[in-house]
C-alpha cells in the first residue's frame, strides 16, 4: 500500500523546504527461495507457445542455483495435453555454469505445460560432505549422526512406498550402530538400494517451482519433410503445330508423381491452380505484353471463371483435383497448395469488394509493387478495408481447401500482410484442424521473418539461398539451430520460381550437389523447385531467376532423357533423402554442432541422436564435410570435438561416406580431401570404435 513520507533536502534552495515522496511497501520477492531463470524452451516475450513436433527430441533447460556450497537438484516437471504428468531429473550442462538440461521426446500433438522445480538436495549434500569428512577423520560420528536423522527423517514421509522406507531405517540404524567399525557404517553409503530410492525421489528439505511455460506440440511433417515443387501445367503440356500450347492438366501431372515419389520426397508443392486473369496478363520473362497463347502468371489470381475457390479450367476439375490427391497419397506424398492473398483486375472480389482494395486519388486501384519491381497484374489486399470481411472470406477459402482434401498451405509474401491477420487466421484454423500447417515464404527482414514464426507459422523460407561462405553457413545454420529454433522452422530450399542464385548460375554441376547436400543434412525439412535437378541454371539477364522462366509460359521437360544421358541429378538428390530417411539424426534441428577445419573453404559439423531417441536402441552420429567452393579441390585438416556425438575423448573410430561407401579410420584429428568436381561432400557416418 502506497505510503507518504516527508523527507527535508539538504538544499532548500535547491529541493525545496520539504519534498513528499510516493513509496510503496516492500513486495514479496519474485525469486524463489532456490532461484530458477531463464527457462528453455519459451519465446523470450513469453506470448506464444514454443514449438516442437512429434518425435522431436526437445532440450529443456533453466539455471537454478542457491547460496553457499549445499547441493541442488533439478527437476522437470511436465504436462501432457491430456493431463498425464512426468518427471524428469535435469543434470548440469557443465561445472560452474549453473545451467541444468534434460532431452524429452514428446510423443503426442497438442498444447503441453511444464515447470521447473528446484529442491536442497539434503541426501548429496550431507552425502558429499561425508565422503570428504569421514575419510578425513573429521567430525565422524557427527556426521553419521546428521545422515541417520535424515534417513529416520525421510522413513517417515507416508508418500514413500514402504520398500524405499524400510531401506531408509536400516540404514539409518546402520550408520550409528556402535559395534560397526567406520568403515562398516561408511560402506552404508554404496548401497545401491539407497542410491536408487534417493534418484528417483530425491530427499528435498527447500523447493522452489517455476511457473508454467507451454510447448505447441504438432504433427510430424510440420517439422520434418522433402519438398519438392512443381507446376502441374507443365506437366503434360503439348506444343501444338501452330505455336500455341495444350496445358498439362491434373491427370497429366498425375503421372509425374511415382517419379517424384521415388526420389524420397515426400510433399509435393503446387504453385496457385486457380483461374488467371487476362488483364495485364505478363508474357514470357515478365514481358508486358502477352501473346494470345501466352498462360500468364499463376499468382494473378482470378478471371470470370472464379478466383480462390476455383481451378483454372485448362488443369481441370475438382473431381481430377481430388483424383490428383488420391495419386499423392497412394505414393506417399502429401500435396501443399500455395495460398496468395492477391487478385488479378479481373478477380471476382474486384467487383464484388472494391472495399479490399487500395483506390488511389485518380480511381485506379493500386498494383503490387517490390520497386523496382512492378506486378500490374496483381493487386494486393488492403486489409485495413473492411478486416473482418477479409477475415471472413480467407477463413472460409482456406477452410473450402481443407475439406477438398489439402492440409498444408505454402503462403506467398506473408509479410506483405499484418502479423495480427496470421496469428487469428492460424490460430482460428488449427483449433478446427490441428494436422494444417502452413509455410511462410518470408523472405524478409529478420524481425518480420521470426515474427511470423512467433504468431503461428509452423515452417518458413529462410536465407539458405543467399548464405554460401563457410563463415557465412557456420553462424547461419548454428542460428538456426540454437537461437530461433524455438520458434522458427526452417524449410531449406535449394531453388525457388524466383530464386536462381549466383551460385547456382556459375558453379556448375558441383554447386547443385552441394547446395542440397547442406540443405537435406542441416534442417529436418528442405525443399527442391524442379529443373534444380536437371542442373537448370540460366539466368534472365538482370535478374536473379531461370531465363524462360516457368512463371509465365509452359516448361515440359524430359527427365528420363536428362537420366539415361547422366545430365540428371535426381540419383543424388534419391540418395540424399535414402540417407534422411535411415538416419535419425538427421530428422532433429537443435542437434547440429560445429566443429573446425584449417581451410576457408570446409565446412564441419556434426548431427548426433542418443540412442533413447532413436527409436533403434542405437546412438547415430552423421559427420558433414562440404567443399562449399565449387570451384576448387581442396584439401585441408579438420578437428572435431568428438564428444559433441557420443564418444569419449581419445577415440578412435570408424566412418562410412554414405555419399561413396568408402571407410576410413577417424580421431578427432583428420586429413580430408574434396574434389569439387567429384563429391565435393562427404557425409560421413560414425559407426563406432575402429577394430
């Protein structure tokens, strides 16, 4: 309760005569009597859940400590969505750094709670100071004395089962028994009885609990997945005798899906199927002016065949839509549809609800615009205009979609749309259909980008593209994996429509290898836009994406023909998600370590999964060593920090290129040697001590 009180300055002149000042009494403190901070997982503003994902091993963390040199123990104490409670006993990250950890898979969807609890752990107080003091000849019967009473203490607790207390009595009775020698009493202490009753219920005097943090548990393939994307138009398409094109239609591209299915992948990304508008319609290479057999952008939504609900008539319908579905599912592929909150000038909204839109002072509506780029065909939403009809319409598009039978949504530019929007529409979705997930192409600024992960995006488009330095890769991916993974799932795309970096353009065959080599080992979930595996890598000049750009025109092309001519890189990328699929490891972000090489060209780490969390009852350590400069052969020493997967150090062991099959004799100490123009990759597993 606030208070008044009169203090005198010092300096009248100065202060005044008599000065009040408004105080408050003292609060009750907000530490705990055992201190418990910075809990792991959480998002730092505490407003939304952490993420994790079935099957993903979750590193939970906090700091605890307490005064003097007493002992603490730790403990997590977790809720699952059912209401099902499980403890489990932290351990010090290392000396000194007060920091406490334990790994948890958590095997079910859903929203789960947990708490940190931190006690004195009396038994390893008293049990440490009498290993030191009784060896030592000092104060020995007190001390037996001190470790009888809290044995007598703990006999007494009714929660016990009665076993663990009547091991407590006798043992107690044992440490001050008088015609027991003190060595006698002293072996009490190894009794393996008293250490396990003592691990799994810990003899707590002072306790301190945290207060709840949550972790949104979702489905596996929100965290874990092979993308590939292609347009289903292409798919099929015909080249008719007069120059003009029959499109690809579903059940064309239908026939695509064993092949790609084949490579390992295992989600299927379908740029926009609705109707494209006629006005401003772009021709090839974003050309202003479209000839009459010209298809147009598929991002220009909407024409008087419908908008978002629709399908452009050219692919089908939704009978063939769904019977495209069926295919996927047969070969194990799910099916990601893009969601793009736009509208070509002839969408049905523009008529309908010229109120979403932006008019300018001269009665135009705005266009899209990414100066100095211009997309005449596209005019973005205002969702300032009349939000919660926006609201309305998207929740009910998204919704049509789901129950045709797609349940992963790729969303285009979320960041040209408000956070605020995202977070409702997510939320809204997920508490009706918790298997949806959507993808954030969010090729934005680092604040907005992690913002969209924070309201709800399960997946999201990073700067994997742009990252090609080993220096550059090592704080990327060591950012992904330990400062955002709380909250930001990276999708690793190699290639995009849009994105046709400088490496890929200049550094040939050996560029392609590496770039997805890095994307499928680094992240659970990576991503391939067809033609990266046809080695496609002409630019249009001045811009940063493939000449004949498949945005504006049909792409057919001949994969089986690139293979049996060896121009395919479908065998590695097949390889690449073989070696996904047997290793577990691979299939965990937070797992990736860095380790060092003498070259500024070699990049080093290591993904490792213990054997608890396998699923095999085997550990599975994988090793990635890239030449990441296409360009070069390079040979250099590279220096590993072998405890960071499983072994001691000092091993010896041995290692198996998954790329090769070669084996080689390794220590933390290695010689290697990438050819570029070869494998410029080595993906190396651990199989254990060399013979």
């Amino acid at each position: 309760m606030a208070k008044t009180v009169k203090r005198t300055g010092a300096a009248p002149e100065i202060l005044g005569a008599v000065q009040e000042v408004q105080t408050t009494d003292p609060a009750e403190p907000r530490i705990g009597r055992i201190p418990i901070l910075d809990l792991s997982p959480q998002l730092n503003d505490d407003l939304w859940p952490a993420k994790a994902f079935v099957g993903e091993a979750v590193p939970f963390a906090a700091t605890a400590f307490r005064e003097g040199h007493d002992l603490i123990g730790v403990m997590l104490l977790l809720t699952a969505p059912d209401g099902t409670e499980s403890q489990h006993p932290m351990s010090l990250n290392s000396p000194g750094t007060d920091r406490w950890e334990t790994l948890v898979t958590l095997g079910t969807q859903g929203r789960w709670t947990y708490r940190v609890r931190a006690y004195a752990d009396d038994w390893a107080t008293w049990l440490h100071n009498a290993s030191l003091k009784i060896p030592a000849e000092v104060d020995v019967e007190l001390m037996f004395l001190i470790g009888s009473e809290l044995l007598i203490r703990e006999s007494a607790v009714k929660t016990r089962p009665l076993n663990e207390r009547r091991t407590f009595t006798a043992a107690a009775k044992s440490l001050v028994d008088p015609a027991k020698s003190v060595a006698a009493r002293f072996d009490v202490l190894s009794s393996p009885k008293l250490a396990a009753a003592a691990a799994v219920r810990p003899m707590a005097g002072l306790e301190s609990v945290s207060e709840s943090r949550t972790v949104l548990v979702e489905r596996t393939r929100a965290g874990v997945g092979s993308w590939y994307e292609f347009f289903p138009r292409s798919e099929g398409a015909v080249k008719r005798a007069d120059g003009s094109w029959q499109s690809g239609t579903f059940r064309t591209a239908a026939d695509r899906l064993p092949a790609v299915a084949a490579m390992g992948f295992n989600v299927l990304y379908l740029p926009p199927i609705h109707p494209i508008g006629l006005a401003f319609r772009k021709g090839p290479n974003n050309t202003l002016n479209a000839g009459p057999n010209d298809p147009g952008s598929p991002w220009a939504i909407g024409s008087a065949d419908g908008g978002h609900d629709a399908i452009h008539p050219d692919l089908g319908t939704v009978a063939d839509f769904q019977f495209f579905l069926a295919v996927a599912r047969e070969n194990g592929l799910e099916v990601a549809l893009d969601l793009a909150l736009q509208a070509s000038p002839d969408h049905p909204w523009v008529t309908e609800h010229p109120e979403w839109f932006t008019t300018l002072p001269d009665g135009s509506i705005a266009y899209a615009e990414n100066p100095p780029k211009k997309y005449q065909d596209i005019y973005p939403v205002n969702f300032d205009n009349d939000p919660l009809g926006i609201r309305a319409e998207v929740l009910r598009i998204v919704r049509y979609w789901i129950g045709v039978g797609v349940n992963i949504f790729r969303v285009d530019n979320p960041h040209t749309k408000p956070l605020d929007f995202w977070e409702w529409l997510i939320f809204e979705i997920n508490a009706e259909f918790p298997d949806v997930f959507f993808l954030a192409e969010a090729f934005t600024r680092p604040a907005l980008l992690q913002g969209l992960g924070k309201v709800g995006f399960q997946q999201s488009y990073t700067y994997f593209t742009w990252r090609n330095t080993k220096q550059e890769l090592a704080e990327f991916f060591d950012g992904l994996a330990h400062e955002t993974a709380d909250f930001l799932r990276p999708n690793l795309f190699v290639n995009t429509p849009d994105i046709l970096s400088e490496y890929l353009q200049f550094g040939g065959p050996a560029a392609f290898k590496i770039r997805a080599a890095l994307a499928a080992t680094a992240a659970p979930t990576w991503g391939v836009y067809t033609g990266f595996d046809l080695f496609e890598c002409v630019a249009r000049p001045g811009a940063e994406e493939n000449i004949d750009n498949e945005k504006y025109q049909y792409r057919p092309r001949d994969f089986a023909g690139a293979e049996a001519a060896g121009a395919s890189l479908a065998p590695y990328l097949t390889l690449l998600n073989r070696i996904r699929a047997e290793h577990p490891a691979l299939g965990q972000l937070r797992n990736l370590d860095l380790h060092e090489s003498e070259d500024e060209g070699i990049l080093v780490y290591s993904k490792f999964l213990d054997a608890p969390f396998t699923g095999s009852g085997h550990s599975d350590a994988l090793i990635i060593v890239a030449n990441v400069d296409p360009h070069s052969v390079r040979q250099t020493v590279v220096h590993l920090d072998v405890a960071r997967f499983g072994l001691p150090y000092g091993s010896v062991f041995e290692v198996e290129d998954l790329i090769t099959g070669a084996i080689w004799t390794w220590s933390a100490d290695n010689f290697v040697r990438l050819d570029a123009f070869t494998e410029p990759v080595h993906i190396l597993h651990v199989k254990g001590p060399a013979q």
